[in-house]
C-alpha cells in the first residue's frame, strides 16, 4: 500500500508526528510525496470543517481511502461531533486524543507522544521558574501573559521559547531552538506551562515530563484522561485574573519533583511505537 501523510502546514508539531509515522511505517507499507499516487491519505485535522471534507471527497473520487487525524475539535468553527460525522465516517479510522466513541465507531483512541531519546532528564540547575512555548497568535489561547505575570509576583525569572510581541524583562526569549535546545530548557525549569484554552493535545507536556519537569495544565476531561497524576492541573476559570492567581500560588510553593517512576509512567502512556503501530495497524485492516 501507499501511503501519503505529509504535514500540510497545520502546526510544527504536526511534523513531529509525521517523523513519528514514518519511523514506524509497516513494512510492505511505501511512502509516496505526491497525493495522487496514494492508496491511503492521513488527513491532519485541525481546521476548517469545509476544506477538509472537500479533501476527503476528491481523495474518494481518486479511488484512494483516508484516515484522520484529529488534532482540534473545541477551538474549530464546527465545534459540535456531530458537524463532523461525515468526513469521520468516511475515514478509514479516526485518531484522537478525544473520546468520540459514542459519535463514531472506527475511533482510535489514544494520545500523541514524545521521543524519550531526545528528550530525557539532564543535570541542570533549576534557574527558570517556568517555561513557555509556542508564537505570538497563540498568546491568549495558550496563556503567556498569565503565566508570565504569576512568575513576576512570585518573583522568578521565566523562558520562553518562539516569538512573542511584547518585550519582558523577566522573560529569556530564544526565537528558535533544536531538539537538544528544548531538551535543555526544560530540564533548566521548574514547571512548563503546557496550558491551553479550547483544545490541543499539548505535546509540549510530555517533552517536559520525560525531562522531569512538571508541566502544568488545566483541570478539563481532555487533559485529565491522559495526564492525571503526571501534572499539575489548576482551573480553567472564567477570567485571565484566575489562573494568575492559581499559577502565583503554585509558583510561590514548592515544587513537587517528577520521579522516576512518572518518567517510566510517562514513557509508557505516551510511546510513540505503541500508539503509532496501533494507528497503523487500525489504516491497514
């Protein structure tokens, strides 16, 4: 079978999991560059409900099968399952973090991941508070100001890693970073917010973790289900005057080291070859 499946510019993450598909590619299975020669389209799902199901009709038309991956379902225009139904019963198999079994029935269920051979525990000092992550459109949805403002009144110094639009002395910005970088931020900090509104996976929490850094997440059912006992969830509230205050607490207290056996917990639930294999297996049955 061929299989196409490469990163349509949704997200950078995104390219972390199309390494990931192609590291555990099946054998017998070919990657191909060019869509028209796929027998099989994995589909990125995070965006705008109409383009995608434009795509998946043109792939059917070809005579070719999709599979999605849903990335985003809360922070899109079609927020409600059941908008969706027709491009995920048209799917071969649906993959997300989401449990959408009672809308679906070819769901695979199950989390993104982290590659604990570059992203591991290092001897660092702590001297960052908290670390955040992402660009500057996301600075409301992923919390930045927040975060940073809890860090001044709990007066620690944070890092921050991709663009952001407003200068802060108590920020260290690096614009961008390699894997071995991001390992060694993390390691460097006490906690790693990995807070987002809406929806998203948060991949950034589980790089954090396998480096024995604490990430830190909103208390919903999307993150719970796969983070429970691994991070620090504070309330998603109503105000940004909320999680300040959750984040100042947490950060004026004393951190709760991430053990050995989280780190082993943490490989386990969020192995790449588990949950990669599994998808595979579900795309070629």
């Amino acid at each position: 079978m061929k299989v196409y499946f490469a990163n349509p510019g949704t997200a950078l993450s995104v390219d972390r999991v199309v390494k990931a598909l192609r590291g555990f590619l099946p054998i017998g299975t070919i990657k191909v560059d060019n869509i028209e020669e796929a027998d099989l389209v994995v589909l990125h799902v995070a965006g705008r409900h109409d383009n995608q199901l434009r795509q998946a009709e043109k792939i059917k038309q070809a005579g070719a099968q999709y599979a999605v991956i849903q990335y985003a379902l809360k922070s899109t225009r079609n927020p409600d399952p059941k908008e969706w139904l027709t491009l995920w019963n048209g799917a071969k198999v649906v993959w997300s973090y989401y449990d959408l079994s009672r809308y679906i029935k070819n769901l695979y269920h199950a989390p993104l991941g982290a590659d604990p051979t570059f992203f591991y525990p290092q001897e660092a000092k702590k001297d960052y508070l908290v670390g955040t992550l992402g660009i500057e459109n996301c600075y409301q949805t992923e919390c930045f100001g927040e975060v940073h403002l809890a860090a001044y009144l709990a007066g620690g110094k944070v890092v921050h890693v991709g663009k952001l639009a407003n200068e802060n002395p108590i920020v260290d910005v690096h614009l961008t970073v390699d894997d071995d970088e991001l390992c060694a931020i993390y390691n460097r900090c006490k906690w790693f917010s990995a807070l987002r509104r809406k929806d998203g996976f948060e991949m950034t929490a589980v790089e954090a973790l396998l480096c024995g850094t604490r990430p830190i997440m909103f208390g919903t059912e999307n993150y719970r289900q796969w983070f429970d006992g691994l991070a620090e969830f504070i309330p998603e509230g109503r105000t940004p005057a909320e999680a300040v205050h959750s984040l100042t607490k947490i950060f004026k207290g004393k951190p709760s080291p991430v053990t050995d056996d989280e780190i082993k917990e943490a490989k386990k639930r969020f192995d790449w070859y588990t949950n990669i294999t599994g998808f595979w297996e579900r795309c070629l049955t």
